[in-house]
C-alpha cells in the first residue's frame, strides 16, 4: 500500500460513512434542524460537495466535476443555510447521486497522482491546516466524517437506528 491507496480508501470509507447516515431518511428527514439555528442534512450534504469541488478544484490536477443544477451554489453555500423554505430542495436520491459523482471525480483524479505529488505546496487560506496536496486531500475525508456527527445528532432525534 502506498500514499495514494491510502488516501483513496479514506476518500472511499469517508463517502460511506456519510452516505450511511443518511439510510432511512425521507426527503423531508432531510429538512429537519435538530435545533433552531442548525444546519439541516439536506443543506449538509450540499455543503460537503460544494466544498470539495471548490477545495480541490485549483488544487488537484486533473479533476473534472461534473456541472451542478442551476442555482445548487446559491442554496448550498452561507446564506443557503437558513433558508427554512421546505421547497427547492434536491430529493434525497438526488442528493446521493450528486455526492457519489462528486466523490467519484475526487477519486478518480486521486488515483492518476504520484506520491511526488501529494507533497506539491498548497496556497489559499487552507494552507496552514493542510499545507501540501496530500493534507487537503485527508482534509476532505475529515470534513465528511466532521459532519456525521451532526448527522448522528438530527438521527437521534428522528428516532432512526444508531449506526457506527
């Protein structure tokens, strides 16, 4: 096993743990705070795409994400968050689907890189918390996995099964 396995398999565990949480949610689960101010699942998992694409976009040679529907940005970026409208929101299987693809063009530009090349410098405000290619990449496994806590919160009070 070498680097890249690595972070490839942390890339891939991290999409299922994520995509774990979200069994047994409806689409309307989806939309529920667990408190008043919080984020819900649906704006969450939008958040963690977003995120991503905009991380790794300038970072990760080679990546091509596939294009957003119209107006995703906007719903799922800081001001999105407190939108309590429960209309405009992807479905759930829309969602997973956008995840997946998401997480699949990560991958797939991961598995092309050398080991020479997760040491390549980053630049931009994440620098200090990753500051070559290999950490930004760990960075986005660990972002997932920050936000299943979460996940786990808005579970629990939906009475849903506990998992992990």
């Amino acid at each position: 096993m070498n680097a890249i396995d690595l972070l490839v398999g942390a890339l891939k565990a991290s999409e299922g743990v994520t995509l774990g949480f979200l069994e047994g949610f409806s689409d309307a689960d989806l939309l529920d705070r667990p408190v008043p101010g919080a984020n819900h699942a649906g704006w969450q998992v939008g958040h963690l795409l977003l995120s991503e694409r905009f991380i790794l976009a300038g970072h990760l040679p080679g990546v091509s994400y596939p294009a957003l529907p119209a107006g995703f940005e906007a719903r799922h970026g800081k001001e999105g968050a407190q939108i309590n409208d429960a209309s405009g929101w992807p479905s759930k299987g829309e969602y997973e689907r956008l995840f997946r693809e998401t997480r699949a063009a990560t991958i797939d530009a991961v598995s092309k890189l050398t080991e020479s090349q997760l040491d390549h410098p980053t630049e931009g405000r994440l620098a200090a918390k990753a500051p070559k290619l290999g950490n930004l990449i760990q960075l986005i496994a660990n972002h997932d996995l920050m936000h299943g806590g979460q996940f786990s919160v808005i579970r629990r009070k939906q009475g849903k099964p506990v998992l992990f």
